[in-house]
C-alpha cells in the first residue's frame, strides 16, 4: 500500500488541485437600460484589487476566488456612463450576483453613475445549514472569543453540534482544517487547540448539515474562518475589560464568603486586546495582526489562576496581477492551575478552614506521640523545627484505644503548606504557521496550494516549587521514573480518606504533536451553469504521548509508586482525501450541487505495521523484558481504512421570497490518536482499571439529510425552518475483557450508534429602524448507546438506545442590537452612536441517571 502513497502524492501536487476555500464569486449579466440588449466586452472590476472579467456576447460575467468582505464593482464600456456598484459582499463559497443596467453616456457629461448593492438575505446557492457571522456582527455581540458565538447558532448545545460528540466538529482557517489528531487526551473540541481573536476574522460560517464534498474527516459541524488581510488604510483597535475593581468588588458583587468548606471569592479578570492591519510599505503588501490576552487573578474558587494569550497574523503580497501569496500564523499559550474541593480545607490563613490538623498515628498502648500538621505561609522558615519530638504537653490527650483509656505524652510537630499547593498544574502551547499560493489563469479560473505546519504540547504536572532536591531549579517537574535521578512525589495523606492533609497529586503526562499539510486546488466556473472545483489534502501526523499515573507512594523499601499505570507511545500515522464537485447554477430555475470525496486512513503512517492481539481471550504471549511491552498471541496488523462519499445540495427557488433545499451525505472521520495507540503495548497492566487503545479501530461514518425552507418577509426579514436526522455508526466506545489470569482491561471498540433528528427554526433582520435581530429555537432528540467513548461498558444492557447527556429538546438563542445612529431628538450629540446589545440564551434541561438503578441510563430529565 505504501509503495503507491509517494507516486500518487506527486502527480497530485503536479495537478494542483483544493480541499477548502474561504473566498466567493461575483457574477451577473449587464444590458442597456433603455432596450434591455446584452452588452459583449463590458469591463467589470472591483476596486482597489487586481480581480476583473470582461463580459461575453450574453452579457454575462464572472469573478471567481474574491476574498470575503466588501468591495466596490466598477463597470466601464465605451459610449456609455461609467457604473460603480458599492457595498458587495462576498461571502464564504456563495455566489453574489450583481445585474446591472448602462446607460449611455451624454456627450458633454463624464460623470459615473453610483449605486448601492443590494444585500440580499435569501441565497439561493446556500445549500447547507449554514449560518454566517459577519466581523462588525462579532464585534456588538457580548462574547469574548468566536466559540462562544458559534455555540449561539442553531442547532449548537454548547461544543455538541446536532447531538453529535464534541469531537465532531472541525474548525478551518483560511480554508485550511486545524485539528489535533490526538485531542481527546486534552479534550479540545474538534481538536481545536488554538485560540482565534475575534477581531482577526472577517467573517465566520457555522455549519451543521449539508457539508460539500471539500470538507473531510468530519461529522456534525464547520467552523470556516475568513481571516482579515489588510487594506490600504492603517487601522488600530484597542479593547480592555476588567472584573478587578479593588475594593468596590464586595460593595458591587457580594457573596456569602463560603461554599461548604470551600473558599468562595470575586473572580478577578481582566481581557487585553488588540487589532492592527494596513499596508507594510511594500507595493500591494498588506498586514493584519491581532491578540488576545486573558489574565486571571482569581476564581471563584482557591487556585483558578490562568494567563492565556493568542496571537493571529497574516501577510498578503500580490505577486503582479494573476498571483498572490498568503503567508499566516498563530500563536497560543495557556497557562492554568485548578480548584479540587478535597484539597481546600486545610491551609494558613482566611482562606482555609483549619490550619492545624492533630492525630494519632497509631492508636494503641505503644503509642504515646501525637502527630501536629501545623499549615503556614512559608515552610523555610521552621526548616529548624520540621518534624521535632517534644514531651509533657500541658494538656495530656486521652486516646480511646480497645476501650482503654491512653494517655498522650509527646508531640511531634511538622509545618506544612497548604495541599492546594500540591496540585499539578497544567500548560497547554500551540503553533500553526502556513501559506498560499494562490494563481489566476483567467477571471473564471484559478488554482491554489496550501501548505500548513502545526505542532501543539500539553504539560499536566506537579512543579518542583520547593526545590527539594537542591539544585535551584523550582521550574522541573517531580520525577516518576524511579531510574532517573530528579525530585520525587511525595506519598498522599488524607482525613477520613477524603480532605487532602499532605503529598503530591497523582499524575504526569507530557503530550506533544506535529502536523504536516499540503493542499492544492484548481477551480474554474467551466461553463456558465457549472462552476467545478476538485481537490486533494495530505496529512502527515506524529503523536508523542507520556501518561502516567499512580494511587500512592511507597518509601517503606526505596521510592515506589503504587498501581503505576503508564501510557507512552510515539507513533505516525497519514490521512489523505481526495474531491470532485459541481455547482450547477441555473438561475432563478434551480441550483445544485453534485460531489464525490475520497478519504484514505492509515494509522502505521511511514513505519512499520503496527500490531495488536487477534486472540482477546488470551491476548498476551510473555512481556518482553527490556521494553516492558506485551509479545501477543496471534498479533494482527493494523490495516488502512477508506471511503467514498456522496454529497448531493438542491435548492429550488420556489418564488423570489421563498426557497426550498435539500442535502444528502455521507461521511467520514478517522479515530483520535488516543483510542487507536493508548498503551497498546500492554505496558504495566494491573488487575483492574486498564485502558487499551486498538489500532484495528474503523473510521466512524454519518449519513445525513436535511430540508430546509425559507421565506423573505422583507428585504431585510428572513425565517428559515429545517428538519434533519442523522444516522452515525461505528462511534468509539469501550468493551471489558478479561485474560485467564484476572487481569481486566477496557479496550476501545466501534460498538457505538446513534441517531440524531431535530427540526431548527431561525429568523434574521438586517439593521433598519435603529435595530438588528438574529435568534433560533431549536427542537431534537439524540440518542444512542452512550455519549462519550468513556462512559459505558459494554454490557447487555449497553446495546439499548439512551438519550444522550447532550440531549437538550428546546434550546433558544436570541440576540438584539440597538442603535442610536445620528442621536435622539433631544441630546443628538450626547446619544449620537451609541449601541447596546442584548444576549438572552435559554435550554432545557438534560437528562441525568438514577443513582443506584441497574441498568439506569439517563432515565431522568433535569427541569
């Protein structure tokens, strides 16, 4: 199979084809406004750009590859007055059509005659259920970062995109999927480990049905992300908020002081943000760089701090009139600690419930030692007096041992910071850099290559903050590795086996991945009523995983760590895919859309096969001495996986206020990393407790339908109404073997399915009258085997149908802007341009299980 791979891979790349565009196409017919009559050679161009057609003998035109935003379109002709259209938009791979009408020119006249274009709320071409938000709608709504505006769109409860798993989703960047192959360990959404300011993009596509053949490994929705490139015009923006108010918080904000035996405090933020785009002083070079920093101080919560920031840039060089080259990046960095209740009541200070803890360490005759665990601000300073043995307390203790009556005569004293500190705190760093190279053949056909680089790390540990080995470096992790030399864990204490007393939490892991795409495309509007786009994607994907965890430490023969359980792998794997599409455009008569993808997964990637048991019941031959990995019985190599898929899109205007769509498809999406390689090896199994990964895991497949209606009430009203079902198989859950000698494992399995229907009612007004307004109800049932790969075994019962732990019936979303625009009759300077913006979002409640019901599965519904 491999040997194909390369020869494919190079004659492809020869071709030059695409995956995913961002960019849309302006077309139209011109004639003459007093006969009507086709005008053949009409110059028609956009404004401040090298992108123009001339029109044909039937007055029709065509710019294709047009970057989304809005542009002025410039029609010029000999004899007649010259035209130019302001306000087009142009939107993510949708067809703006711009008729036009000359007039002829007076002779003793040279001016130009100025319109402004029509933005027409109902799109004919708008086969999938998509909805766009435009940059300027970003900017008013109440919302931080562009997640949580897409999670405002029908048809979106929270990161479930039409029941689907959270999983399911992908996110693409100027045409150009992100996705971590091995996310599930991190639990990113779609794999999307990067963090998109909101004022670096232009426009943003929500897509929940319907997808085009260009879109692979993929299920349930689209994020497509238009990024802003940079004009001619330097532009700055400059955003800040903040929750710290000093001492004004508890006058402005009170609160009941605790939550149990918890903390409870002000969450302190504060948001930095910046924008900036222009010209970079080279000809047709043009920037744009936005950030996002988030700092916050503290949660509601002890230990909640995080520092996050993300950056987003973008170059774009015309490379004279027919090329341009795209060269962009971001950068994300996290930075967070968390709040785990049982390690919150013991620590010095207001924050703390008690700062002293005392025991017995062994409640019999023998003993007569009270252990002290004495919490303070900075151990240092009683390194003299840590663990010091004192006598005749001034107050005996009597102990209740075997109904007899101790006496307490000694002390011991240890001094101690707070468990809170002991948790492990976590990093989480990505980088995407990648360019295009993007040719125009002529107005009606262009070709692009992409190339993408991405590499992501995740840090989950437990610091070296005290430096007790010595060495000065407080920035290491403690060592698990009993082999290698490092400070080590301490062993876990606890009060009645649940408040945190002393020692380090219980887990490591140290995840890093690489990504190497390569695009290309060729897409050409072949014949008036076809616009034709073909394409291929490569990825190559390289995953470097170190989990371990632990139950406790055992210092009583050297350092041991109890129930070691250790996942370490490195492994590479390939997608590939291949599409053909049609967009047939007949008019006013009907559009359609016709397409077929190829998606090709193999998860031995470059390397050798990989193996796993064919014999479940006995999978384990010997352990090989110098890896620790597993020699199975009847070892099976991992094969490739591969699919065709069909997408059909119509859509029939049924009148110029009404259209009817409809979408059919099938698709396609490989398994995370985590389920395919999770201590495959069979590494340090115990008798309980083990999670397996399996290599010979089938990509999981969807087959969709969706119908939708919409009407125009206005010119600027718009109410759509869409049912869909979803049939989805071969979901990744979970099933328990066990081997002849006890030991237990949970290995991964396509034994998942699921079934997803619902019906979407959204509506839409433009700005007029001092007011905008977009909301959504939305209406479903999901169900399935269960709603995460996790969360049930397989038995008997398992093979029911349940409502899954995102199944929301009625979900609403509503947002309405004010304007105020030239003022109000009486303070017109004062009132002039103020907006405000109203967010208002309600849910159902979700279903939850009986305690202690066998069989119970999400039996129960939440109000």
């Amino acid at each position: 199979m491999k040997k194909w791979i390369l020869p494919v891979l190079t004659v492809l790349l020869m071709q030059a084809m695409l995956f995913a565009s961002t960019a849309g196409k302006i077309t139209g017919h011109i004639k003459t406004r007093d006969e009507g009559k086709p005008l053949m050679g009409v110059n028609v161009y956009l404004e401040g750009t090298f992108l123009g057609a001339t029109t044909d003998e039937n007055g029709y035109y065509v710019i294709v590859n047009v970057p989304v935003g809005s542009y002025n379109l410039k029609l010029s002709y000999i004899g007649y007055q010259t035209l130019t259209v302001q306000g087009v938009e142009v939107s993510i791979d949708l067809t703006t059509i711009i008729d036009a009408q000359m007039s002829p020119q007076v002779l003793e006249s040279s001016e130009s005659v100025i319109v402004i274009a029509e933005k027409p709320l109902l799109k004919a071409d708008e086969f999938s259920s998509k909805h766009l938000v435009s940059s300027e709608e970003m900017n008013v709504q109440p919302v931080d970062n562009i997640l949580a505006i897409a999670q405002n769109q029908a048809g979106v409860v929270g990161n479930n995109f039409r029941g689907g798993r959270s999983n399911e989703v992908l996110v693409v960047i100027d045409g150009i999927p992100v996705r971590d192959p091995s996310a599930a360990y991190t639990g990113d959404m779609g794999g999307f480990t990067l963090g998109v300011p909101k004022e670096s993009v232009e426009e943003m596509e929500v897509s929940l049905g319907g997808f085009s053949a260009e879109y692979g490994n993929v299920q349930s929705g689209i994020l497509n992300l238009a990024m802003k490139e940079g004009s001619d015009k330097l532009k700055i923006m400059l955003y800040a908020t903040t929750t710290d108010f000093g001492g004004l918080n508890d006058l402005i904000m009170d609160k009941e002081p605790w939550w149990y035996d918890a903390k409870y405090q002000h969450k302190l933020e504060n948001n930095y943000r910046f924008s900036i785009n222009g010209p970079i002083g080279i000809p047709n070079g043009y920037f744009s760089l936005s950030g996002d920093i988030f700092d916050k101080k503290q949660g509601y919560f002890l230990n909640q701090d995080e520092f996050s920031q993300s950056y987003q840039g973008k170059y774009t060089q015309r490379l004279g009139q027919k090329a341009k080259l795209t060269i962009g990046g971001n950068y994300t960095k996290r930075d967070w600690n968390y709040f785990y209740f049982q390690a919150g009541k013991y620590g010095f200070g207001e924050n703390y419930q008690q700062d002293l803890y005392e025991f017995v360490e062994r409640v019999d005759s023998d003993n007569d030692t009270l252990i002290r665990y004495h919490y303070v601000d900075d151990i240092a300073n009683y390194a003299s007096m840590q663990g010091k043995v004192d006598s005749l307390l001034n107050t005996r203790w009597e102990i209740n041992a075997d109904s007899d009556s101790v006496a307490v005569n000694y002390y011991q004293e240890f001094y101690l910071d707070a468990p809170i500190n002991h948790l492990t705190s976590r990093s989480k760093e990505s980088r995407m850099f990648y360019g295009v190279l993007s040719y125009s053949f002529s107005s009606k056909t262009f070709a692009e290559l992409r190339a993408q680089i991405y590499s992501s790390s995740y840090i989950n540990g437990m610091r070296d903050y005290a430096d007790r080995d010595n060495d000065g470096n407080t920035d290491e992790f403690l060592q698990w590795d009993g082999a290698v030399e490092g400070p080590r864990p301490e062993a876990l204490e606890r009060e009645y086996n649940f408040w945190w007393l002393r020692g380090d939490d219980r887990e490591y892991r140290n995840q890093s991945v690489s990504t190497y795409m390569l695009k290309g495309d060729l897409t050409s509007q072949l014949h008036k009523y076809h616009y034709v786009k073909s394409g291929f994607q490569f990825n190559w994907n390289q995953t470097d995983v170190t989990d371990i965890t632990w139950s406790n430490v055992d210092n009583s023969n050297g350092f041991v760590l109890n129930t070691l359980r250790k996942d370490i792998w490195q492994e590479d794997d390939i997608d590939f895919g291949l599409y053909v599409q049609d967009k047939m455009e007949f008019q006013s008569d009907l559009v359609a859309m016709v397409g077929l993808r190829f998606d090709y997964f193999n998860p031995n990637g470059f390397g050798d096969p990989i193996l796993y048991p064919g014999n479940l019941n006995n999978p384990i031959k010997e352990i090989d001495k110098e890896t620790g990995y597993a020699v199975f019985n009847e070892p099976q190599e991992a094969e490739p996986s591969w699919q065709f898929s069909p997408r059909i899109g119509i859509s029939h205007p049924i009148s110029d206020r009404d259209v009817l769509f409809f979408t059919y498809g099938h698709y396609f999406q490989r398994p995370d990393g985590r389920y395919l390689f999770r201590n495959y090896q069979h590494q340090s199994l115990t008798k309980v407790g083990n999670w397996v990964g399996n290599p010979a895991l089938k990509p999981e497949k969807t087959v969709a339908y969706d119908v939708s209606f919409e009407h125009l009430f206005t010119k600027n009203f718009k109410m759509s109404i869409t049912g869909y079902f979803k049939d989805v198989s071969n979901l990744v859950n979970n099933a328990r073997f066990i081997f002849p000698d006890g030991t237990e494992i949970s290995k991964y399995v396509n034994g998942d399915y699921a079934n997803i229907k619902g019906v979407e009612l959204a509506f839409r007004r433009l700005k007029t009258r001092y007011w905008s307004m977009q909301g959504n109800i939305s209406y479903s049932i999901a169900k399935g085997r269960s709603s995460a790969s996790g969360e049930q075994k397989f038995y008997p019962y398992d093979k029911k149908m349940y409502y899954l732990d995102f199944d929301r019936r009625i979900n609403t979303n509503l947002n309405l802007t004010l304007f105020s625009d030239k003022g109000t009759y009486f303070l017109p300077l004062v009132t002039r341009n103020w907006m405000m913006n109203i967010q208002f979002d309600y849910g159902a409640g979700k279903p939850w299980t009986t305690f202690g019901k066998l069989g119970a599965n999400n039996d129960r519904r939440l109000p």
